[in-house]
C-alpha cells in the first residue's frame, strides 16, 4: 500500500473539491435571517405535499443512509495502509471524502425538518439504531476489497440521488432536484476515484485484485443500511420495504445492481487484464460470468410488495 500512496497525489488533485469553493448545505436551503424565510418554507412545504408518499420514504430512507456515515468512515479507516497519525495520502482522502460525505445527510436533513411532512424524531430514532446496529459488508481490513465495495456504492449511491432528483423534478420540486442533483456529482466523482485506485492496484496486483473482486461479488454488494429499523421494529425489517418501495418506484433496482457490476467490469477491463495465476484466472472467470447470473435469478424471482406504512412519514401524505 505504500508504493500505491505515493501514486495518489495526482489522483486527488483531479477528484477532491476545494473547500472553500465548494457547495454547503446552506447554499441550497432558505436563510433564516432573510425576511423572506417563512414564506420560502411554505413554499417548500406546498411543494412537499405535491410528491408521492412512496417518493419520500425513498428521500428519507436515503437521508438515513447518508447519516450513518460515522460507520462508513469507520470502515475505510480500518484499511490496511490508511495512516491516521502519520496523516498519508490515504487518510488525507479519507478524511475529505468524510467531509464531502457529511454535507449529503447534512442538506437533507434540513430540508425533511423544513418540508413539515416528515416525523423527524421516528426519523432520527432510526438513524441512531442505524448507527449503534453497525454493519459489517465483509470487507475486513483488506484495502482491495473496501475499494471494489466503494466503487460500487458510490455508482449504486449516484444513481439513487440522481434518480430521486428526477422525480422530484416531475412533481415540480426544483429546489430538492437541485439538492439531490449536487449530492448525485458528488457520489460520482467519489466513484471515479475509488474506480481509479482500483485501477492503479490492477497495475501493481492484478491477482491480488481479482480474487478480492471475484470474493465481494461472490459476497453480494450490500447495501449499508441493511439493518435500517424502525422504533420498536426488529432489525431490517424498515430497509426491505424501504428497498421494496425503491425498487418499485425506480430509484434503485436490481437491474441497476447488474448495470453497476457491467460497467465496473468494463471500468477495469477485466477481459483483458494479463499476466494472471490459475488462482487470479479462475477469480476472473467466476467474477465475469455472474452478473448474467444475477439477472437471471432477478427476473424469474419477484416477490410482491407487502403494504407498510413508515413512521417517518407525516399523516398529511397518503
Ligand atoms: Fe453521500
Ligand atoms: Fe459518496
């Protein structure tokens, strides 16, 4: 991991924001100390009630997932080569990226509390259980693996954000098509930076590489809020219906699992990576022939939607 350090520094010269440049939360939200305040959040709340009960469960399932990020960064700290104390490369990125992430539950925690249609205290109840449950996707300290499970969250995170700006963009929202189109940029130049290192570890250790991609597709990409809960509710029952009404209504799919796995195939050329070990080689071919797998099990498997009625969501949706 040393010598992929010191290979980083043009890597996130090209991939990180400057600080004093970049958006903040407030740059998208009314200003309460303008006289103008009350009246732009009763527009804001008009325009609330105009988008569907299923299209805020996915906004504030998505909120959730963004504000467990104190277990995210956890995860990407414990990699192995990731300095904290000696502050390398790694960790410099790791701590911007942290940054950058923050801002994502931050804009949209401010925006549900301003909307009026969201049960804020259900809603933070479940963050907390989000965060105290922890999560462990199976990626270990292994650096190659938290990378390849990076790369596709962030794909998997940008296509969730960007679809959710589209459908706020139907209903007539502007503003929260905006907010979910900066936090959309965001995850995809993030993924263009983990899809990056990965790539500069392909040059270094294509077998290394493989085995720990073929062993997290074999895992399954899980998402990290597998064990979303709602008061009072077991363990991960909140996260299926909240995927259940995602995939339903479009934002995140299956078929958008199988697109992610193509395209980071392609990504990194894993056709034609050269130089492999039968050990490297079998991993190549199991990673390559799954995603057809995947789809077949997707479209002869589906399981109709049970009715649930989240306590995040204000009586004034139906
Ligand atoms: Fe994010
Ligand atoms: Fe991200």
């Amino acid at each position: 991991m040393k010598a992929l350090d010191a290979k980083l520094p043009p890597v996130l010269e090209k991939y990180t924001s400057n600080i004093e440049t970049n958006w903040q939360p407030t740059d998208l939200l009314p200003d309460p100390a303008s006289p103008d305040f009350h009246e732009a959040v009763r527009e804001m709340q008009g325009l609330a009630l105009e988008m569907s009960y299923d299209l805020w469960v996915t906004l504030i399932g998505d909120t959730i997932t963004e504000e467990a990020l104190p277990t995210y960064e956890a995860w990407v700290i414990n990699a192995e080569g990731v300095d904290q104390i000696g502050k390398n490369n790694w960790s410099k990125w790791l701590r911007t990226w942290t940054g950058e992430e923050n801002r994502h539950g931050d804009v949209l925690n401010k925006y549900l509390y301003l909307s009026g249609v969201v049960n804020m205290k259900e809603m933070e109840v479940t963050t907390q259980h989000l965060i105290a449950d922890g999560f462990d996707p199976g990626m270990g300290d292994d650096p190659y693996k938290n990378f390849v499970y990076t790369s596709f969250q962030e794909i998997a995170t940008n296509v969730s954000h960007r679809r959710t700006a589209t459908f706020s963009k139907q209903s007539g929202n502007i503003q929260l098509a905006k907010i979910c189109g900066m936090i959309a940029a965001d995850e995809m130049r993030h993924a263009n930076a983990y899809i990056t290192f990965i790539k500069l570890i392909l040059e270094m250790d294509p077998d290394g590489l493989m085995i720990a991609f073929n062993d997290m597709m074999r895992r399954g990409i899980t998402m990290p809020a597998h064990f979303m809960r709602e008061s009072g509710s077991p363990q991960g029952v909140a996260f299926e219906h909240f995927s259940d009404c995602a995939q339903e209504l479009g934002v995140y799919t299956t078929h958008d699992y199988v697109d992610i796995y193509d395209r980071l195939l392609k990504e990194w050329d894993i056709a034609n990576i050269s130089g492999l070990s039968a050990e490297g080689e079998k991993a190549r071919e199991q990673v390559m022939k799954r995603p057809a797998l995947i789809k077949r099990i997707a479209d002869r498997v589906k399981k109709p939607r049970e009715p649930h009625r989240f306590k995040w969501v204000s009586d004034k949706l139906s």
